[in-house]
C-alpha cells in the first residue's frame, strides 16, 4: 500500500511539474504604445506565425549595429507573417527622442515603449541588441539571441509551424537596468496614473 501511495504520490508530481517546466517562457499577452503613440495588443497578431522583438535603447551600439540586419530581416519576412517591432524597455517616457533617434537611423519600424518595464520584466530582457522571437497565440517567448543565422533558422521554423532547433544564443549588449526594483511603490504616483 505505501509503495501504491508513494508511487501515485511521484507520478502526481510529475505530471504537476511537466506542465510548469514547459510554461517557463509564456509570457503573456501584452499591449504597448509605440514610439508615435500608436496603440499594439500582441493578441492582435494571432494571425502571424510569430513576433520579432528587439530591444532598443536610444545611444546602445547593440542596438545600432543590429538595426541593419533586423531590417534586413523585415525586408524578407514582413510578408511571410512575421510582425517586426522594436521595444525600449528604459521606462523613461521619452517618446520623442526615441522617434527622433529612429528617423536619424532611417529606421521605420515601430518602438513599443515600456515605460512602466512590466513587459520588459516578464519577458526576460536583459541586454540592447537581443532579439525575441513571441508566439503571439501561444503567448510565450520562443527564441532569444542576436541578429544572425541562428534567429533566421528560429523564424523560418516558426513560420513552418516546426520546433526551434536552439532557443537561446548568448547576447553582448549593453545591460538593461530595472529602475523599478527595489523602490516602495504608491497609489498615487505608481498605480493611479496607470488606472
């Protein structure tokens, strides 16, 4: 009987363990304001076989030394169901200069600004420069890396509807700092303004 119970106890578990261990990469859905104000909700791209994120700062070489072959990128795929976005997880509600420091760049993509970097937060970012593949109908990330062959891989694979064969490459950007952590919250300066 007790072999019966600490068996059942294992493989119940397992089976409560499997699920989370796999879950380690959903996010969530989101919606962000990019760069000119325009409204985006990641549900709305359900119909994309995925999402490309990279994370932009404005004066990060990361950034600026990716831009080219992430357009590149946009150029190829932006009709084979991919959404390209930028993301400036910085929180410091500076639309302008991020808009202004795009067109410098000729850069036409838009920048989902995170001001409050709950999103940034949720999605692991920690470094300008990285790319993250979303699966806007799972809700979870699927790839996170550099620009280069190992992204395209992970997006054309994506668009196939096949598994990622490698879903993590290291990233050298500069890091993101989380201005947020370890400051006391308050209602009327933190969770009003966002009611």
């Amino acid at each position: 009987m007790k072999k019966l119970i600490r068996t059942s106890a294992c493989s119940l578990l397992f089976v409560l363990i499997a699920p989370l261990a796999g879950a380690q990469d959903r996010v969530g859905d989101f919606a962000l304001l990019d760069d000119t104000g325009y409204f985006h909700h990641m549900a709305w791209y359900d119909d994309h076989a995925v999402v490309a994120l990279l994370v932009q700062a404005n004066g990060s070489a990361a950034t600026a030394s990716a831009l080219p072959e992430f357009m590149d990128l946009k150029a190829r795929y932006d009709e084979q169901g991919v959404q390209f976005f930028l993301i400036n997880p910085l929180g410091n509600q500076n639309r302008d200069l991020v808009r202004a420091e795009m067109e410098a760049q000729g850069v036409d993509i838009p920048v989902l600004m995170d001001d409050s970097q709950v999103v940034s937060e949720a999605l692991g970012i920690d470094r300008t420069g990285e790319v993250l593949l979303y699966d806007p109908k799972r809700f979870t990330v699927v790839f996170r890396g550099p620009v280069g062959s190992q992204l395209e891989a992970a997006m054309a694979a994506m668009i196939a509807g096949e598994p990622v064969a490698v879903a993590q490459v290291p990233v050298t950007g500069e890091p993101v700092t989380y201005s947020f952590k370890n400051q006391e919250l308050s209602y009327v300066n933190d969770i009003a303004p966002l009611i």
